[in-house]
C-alpha cells in the first residue's frame, strides 16, 4: 500500500482501514505466537501500513 494511494481515499475510508489493520496486526501477533503463523514478515508490513495511514490521517487533519 502507497501513501499516494491513501491521499486519495477519504477520513472515512482512512478510519476503518486503520481498524481492520489493527484487527489483522493482534491475529498476526496472536498467530505469531502459537506458532501458526507461516511468514512472520507480514507482522513487520503490517505495523508499517498502520503508521503510514495514521500520517496521512495527520496531514489531512492540517489542512
């Protein structure tokens, strides 16, 4: 996911891609720990994709 592509989606949209994010970062996390999860990466890509939304929900409360 590109920060280019989050600029264009809405508060809206941007708050509940940050909740279903969230949601799929504690299954990772959860997974992760029992030992089911195949490509503990994702855990990494995840977290990553949660603080580029937040920035963007930041920049758009500036303006």
């Amino acid at each position: 996911m590109k920060a280019e592509e989050l600029r264009e989606k809405s508060v809206e949209e941007l708050n509940s891609l940050l909740l279903e994010l969230s949601k799929t970062e504690f299954e990772q996390k959860y997974s992760n720990k029992v030992g089911r999860l195949d490509k503990p990466h994702l855990i990494k890509n995840t977290r990553r994709d949660i603080a580029r939304v937040k920035t963007v929900l930041t920049e758009k409360a500036g303006k």
